[in-house]
C-alpha cells in the first residue's frame, strides 16, 4: 500500500508551512515545561534532518517561536540523516 505521509516527518515536517501550527502548539507545550515548570534540562531533538538548509530553517522557526538554542541552557540536538551533513 502507498502511503504518501512515509516522507513528511521530522525536520521535513516542521519547516513545512502545512504543519507551522502544530510545530508552534509543540514548542509552546517545551517553553511551558522549560519555563512555568522549572525544568530546563529538557532538550529539544530534530530528528530526519536532510539538509543543512533544513537545520537552519528549523532553528530559525526554534528561534521565532522564542527557543534560541543556548539561551537558559537550552540545547538542540539534530539527528543527521546523511554522512555529508556532518563533514
């Protein structure tokens, strides 16, 4: 069976503007836990990141939606899904 969602996850996903509403609705739910809650060791993971424009695309939205990465301690993680995004 053909699923045509198989591609449309992780990083993919949250740069998409079709999906910019759930994005900010997650990131709210990780400055409420990060911030009202006390609980700053909680870090933010980027999973299926394809391409170095995809990972500052996302930071950018991280960023607007008041996450900057270092900020109160705050890391982001990228899961790198090809070699050449490392070297």
């Amino acid at each position: 069976e053909e699923n045509p969602m198989i591609g449309f996850r992780g990083c993919g996903r949250y740069t998409d503007p079709f999906f910019t509403e759930c994005f900010e609705m997650e990131l709210d739910a990780i400055k409420k836990v990060r911030g009202a809650m006390g609980m700053t060791n909680v870090e933010i993971m980027i999973p299926f990141v394809r391409t170095l424009d995809m990972a500052r695309d996302v930071m950018l939205i991280l960023e607007k939606n008041g996450l900057k990465r270092g900020e109160n301690g705050l890391k982001v993680n990228m899961m790198a899904e090809l070699p050449s995004n490392v070297f």
